[in-house]
C-alpha cells in the first residue's frame, strides 16, 4: 500500500550533494503558515539557488527571514505565500482559494478535458496527432514546474491553460501549439509537418494564415463551452444553508472557482473578438 502525505516540503541543503534525495525536506513547522497571495511576512531563506554559491552550509539550520518591504504590527498574523499557485491548486492541494476573485485577479483555466475531447472526436486522425504531440512534449501538462532564478515567479504555459494575466487574457504558448496540429489540414509525414515543428523551434511565427485563424475559431468555441458549463453551474442554487459552516465556506470555495472560469474564458474571449495576438 502507497499512502502519500501532502505537507510542507522545502529544498534545503541537508547533504553535500545537491541532488541528493534528502535535501527535499520535510517541514511539518510550516503546516501552520497561513498563505497570502499579497506580499508575505516571511521568506524562507534559500539554501542554493540554481548554480549560484549556497547561502548556507550543508546541515545548516533553516531559516526565516522579514521581507524588506514589510511593516509588521504587534498581534499582526504572520503568513507565507505558498506558491505562485492558481485557485485550482490551491483548492486541490490546500483546500481552499484566494477569495474573492475578481477580474484583476490573476487568473486560469484548466482546458486538458476539453481539448482531449476535441482530439479525441477526430478519432484515428485524433490518436495519431496525440502521437505527434506527445513525442514532441507537448501532449497535456506537464508535471515540472520551473522557476526564474531572478524573480522566483513561475515560467508560464506549462499546461493547456487560459489566463487573464498579464494583459491581454490569452492562452498558454503549450495550448496554442496543440490547437494549431489539431487544425493542421496537410498531411501528417515528417516532410510535411515540418512548418509546425518550424513553430516550435522560433523558426516560424505560424504555421499559415489560415491555420491561425482555425486554431483562433476552436479557441473561440472552447470559451464558449467553459461559459456556458460554468454558468450552469452558478445558476445551481442547491441549498447549503442546512449544512455544516465548513460545507457552505467550501461552498462557496468551489462557486468562486466556477466564477473563475467565466471571467477568465469571457476576457480570453474578449482578446480573440479584438484580433488580440498571442
């Protein structure tokens, strides 16, 4: 029997090899850190980042710092920012989301279950394209998740994701990629895949004109489809108000996911309506 634990894990220089597997650290201490999406109270101070030199020797204790631009007030909580994190990770792996959510908000949207269903509605064509995409990498999400070492801000369109941030809402570069195979109307030899795989490596901005405008009317048709499924969902008015406080608060925690979905396909529509280019 596999029991997976989820708690607070850190990378800190335990051993003298970078890469040894008991450098990720198990910090239960840090279970009691409250998140903010705002700026943190603390910062976990890093034991090494990337090729630089280590801030601290191995074995060495770990530790928390004051962010410099911080006040701090007598009774104030302390709190951590977990991770440059969406609403849905949060909720999955937390159990709970950044409320209240609004259009400024950065927001995202998992679009893996609709596309799945678009490739696999080609049926043959469809698996063969998976194929293509998953030997290039660029089938679905991605489970590595990398970091700028300047900013520590994550490296975006990693997934098949929509964002409302930053200006103009759009989709992530993996979905676009995977949208414009999906409307690639040649043949699918090595020859003649060759202008999409041009787009890949820079050597190309598009496949064609009108491969564009193909990819751009299915992205259309996938907001569409993520309005109207969330719209459903918010107008289900099931009565909670029987219920345990902690089931109406998660509740309301899943309504503003939903919310989320609206806001963030209706801007990402809004782009493509304006011939926004991504």
């Amino acid at each position: 029997m596999i029991i997976q634990v989820n708690t607070r894990c850190v990378y800190h220089r335990l051993k003298s090899l970078p890469s040894d597997r008991d450098n990720l650290t198990l910090c239960p201490i840090l279970d009691f850190a409250n998140h903010t999406r705002a700026s943190p109270h603390l910062l976990l101070e890093p034991s090494e980042i990337w090729n630089a030199t280590p801030r601290s020797k191995p074995g060495d204790n770990l530790t928390l710092v004051s962010s410099h631009d911080i006040v701090i007030k007598e009774g104030e909580e302390l709190c951590l920012k977990y991770g440059f994190h969406s609403n849905r990770t949060l909720f999955v792996e937390y159990g709970f989301v950044n409320e209240p959510f609004h259009s400024k908000c950065e927001g995202e949207v998992d679009v893996q279950d609709i596309v799945e269903q678009l490739f696999e509605g080609k049926g043959i064509i469809g698996s063969r394209l998976k194929g293509i995409l998953t030997a290039e990498g660029y089938w679905g999400c991605v489970s590595l998740f990398l970091y700028r070492p300047t900013d520590q801000q994550p490296l975006s369109g990693r997934d098949w994701t929509l964002h409302s941030s930053p200006s103009p809402a759009h989709p992530s570069y993996r979905l676009v990629t995977a949208l414009r195979l999906y409307e690639y109307d040649q043949s699918l030899s090595d020859e003649s895949l060759q202008p999409w795989r041009d787009t890949l490596t820079g050597k190309r901005y598009t496949v064609s004109e009108q491969n564009e405008a193909a990819w751009r009317t299915t992205l259309l048709h996938i907001c569409e489809v993520i309005i109207q499924r969330a719209e459903s969902r918010l107008n289900d008015e099931s009565p909670v108000s029987q219920c345990a406080q902690w089931v109406a608060w998660m509740h309301e925690n899943v309504r503003s996911l939903w919310n989320e979905e609206k806001c963030v396909a209706e801007a990402v529509l809004q782009s493509l309506r304006n011939q926004e280019q991504f």
